[in-house]
C-alpha cells in the first residue's frame, strides 16, 4: 500500500509529484471522503473493480487534492497478484466526474425545483405529501397543509409587467421561506399558487403559522421602478391526522379552504371543516362564508 508510480494527471489531481510520493502510504497522498465534508476512507481496497461496486458511496466520492481543488471522483481498485494468486500490489484508477456529477445535481434540481422561485415544484410538493402521510400512518404525526393565493396578482401583472410579477413571486416566496422552520416544505403549484407542510404541527400552531405568513404578505411593500404596490393572501387549511385519506383528498380541502377564505373577503386564512356546515367569524369585520360552505375564518 505505497506508491511506486503516478501519471501526469494523477499529480495533478493530487497534487504531489511522482518522486515526492514514492514510497509514501496511498492513504496521506490519495486523500478521499465520502462527500466534501464527509469522514475519510481509510480502506481503498472495498472498491475492489472485481467487486462490482456500484452504490450511493461510490457515487459521492471527493478527492482532496494537496494544496489544489476537490475532484468528485469515481474509483476503481485492481489487485495485481502473481501467478500462485499471491497479492503484490494495486493499481488505483481515478477519473474526475466532477462535470457530470455537476451537470446530474442541475439536472436533478430543475426537476424537482421550480426555477423562477427556487421553491420545490408540484412533484416534489406531492413527494414531500406522501412523506407526511407515511409518518402520520407509522407515528401518527398530524401534518398542517395549507394552500396560499395571492390577491392582485394579476393586476400587478397587468400594470407593471411580467417582469415584476416575475420579480414580485420571487421576494414574496423568500419572504415565505424566512418565516417557516427549515422542516416545513414550501413549494409553488404554478401561476401565484403556494402550497404548505408544516410536519408535525398541531392544528392551533399550524393556523397561527399561517395567518403569520399572510399578515407578513398583506404588509409587503413591492417596489417596482419606483413605485410601490401592495398585495394580499388568503389561505386555507386542513389538518392531516388520518393516513387512509389520500394526499388528493388532503389538496382538494385545502383547496377548497383557500377558495372561501379568497371569496369571502381575501386577506385571510380559512381552516376546513368537513362536519361543519357554517362558518363562525372569530373576530369582528369578517365576512361570514354561505351557509352551504364548510369551515372555520381565523383572521385578524
């Protein structure tokens, strides 16, 4: 396990010369993680190229090169044996990835983030449901899921433009992701649609989250080309405490809460209640909802 021989590109890499690292241990010039910041490997032999190796591991490998850069690498070991079978040496073979893995983690972000926002997308928003409603049927955690409409959206867009629309839903979904526990899942649906989880939340905290989002919104300020413009939100949501009702099920509750809560005033959160068939105002100057929805207003 000392070096007799590298190549050019392995002195690169490295970042030692072949005359400095002869008769060094592999293990202090060939220096590998699992992941940049990840313990060290202290046997090169598990990747064994008769092995076959190909799991997770591998394919997070980072070279520490001495005094040069971080390669992500993949890694083959060779056993070099005589003809009796009787072990003389290895021959290590890395080959920089760091490109492609570049390219794959890109590839990988565009298709489960929505580039405008950065917030997740709708199939990684329902990935992250079916991960609540698994806990909710083996912990029994209650999740809080929330649907978030922004009002005058439009006539922003209208007036100012899609690039300060386009601006606009970027502020407005940091201004979100600032004031949400880094547990929680935050993702846009598409257009100004929003969608929420906030893991392991009881109702009360949950709705109290909530309405903090939407008083946070509704006091924005946007400031386009010198102009300043306010918008709204109105919410709605559903507890899920029940893991034999479907994630669909759960969105079209939510859905439904944040169409009353839009209709029936805006600028305020709305809570659904399937047993319930009216809606009591908690607080004085809220509209009340038609007798035939179901929910509960909480607002300021």
């Amino acid at each position: 396990m000392n070096i007799t021989f590298m190549n050019p590109v392995a002195e690169k890499m490295t970042g030692w010369k072949e005359q400095q690292a002869q008769g060094q241990p592999v293990g202090r010039i060939v220096r590998i993680s699992k992941g940049a910041g990840g313990p060290l490997i202290d046997d090169l032999l598990q990747f064994d190229i008769n092995e076959n190796l190909h799991s997770s591991v591998e394919r997070s490998l980072v070279l520490h090169g001495h005094h040069t850069a971080l390669f992500d690498v993949q890694l083959a070991v060779s056993p070099l044996r005589t003809l009796k079978d009787e072990p003389i040496g290895i021959v290590l073979v890395l080959q920089d990835v760091s490109k492609s893995r570049e390219l794959m983690r890109k590839l990988s972000y565009s298709a489960s983030h929505d580039l405008l926002t950065g917030l997740s997308n709708r199939g990684s928003f329902e990935s992250s449901l079916k991960k609540a409603l698994n806990l909710t049927a083996t912990q029994r955690q209650p999740h809080g899921l929330a649907f978030i409409d922004l009002d005058h959206f439009k006539a922003i867009n209208d007036t100012a433009g899609h690039a300060a629309g386009d601006e606009l839903l970027r502020q407005i979904s940091a201004l979100m992701q600032e004031n949400i526990r880094n547990s929680d899942r935050l993702a846009r649906l598409g257009g100004d649609e929003f969608a929420l989880i906030l893991f392991d939340c009881p109702q009360e905290e949950g709705l109290a989250t909530l309405q903090h989002l939407v008083d946070k919104i509704n006091d924005f300020k946007f400031i386009w080309e010198g102009n300043a413009y306010r918008i709204g939100a109105s919410a709605g949501m559903t507890q899920i405490n029940d893991a034999n009702i479907t994630g669909s099920e759960y969105m079209a509750q939510a859905d439904m809460a944040c169409y009353i809560a839009k209709h029936n005033g805006r600028g305020r959160v709305y809570k659904y209640e399937p047993a319930q068939k009216t809606a009591t105002a908690h607080t004085s100057g809220a509209i009340p909802p038609e007798d035939h929805q179901s929910g509960t207003e909480v607002s300021r």
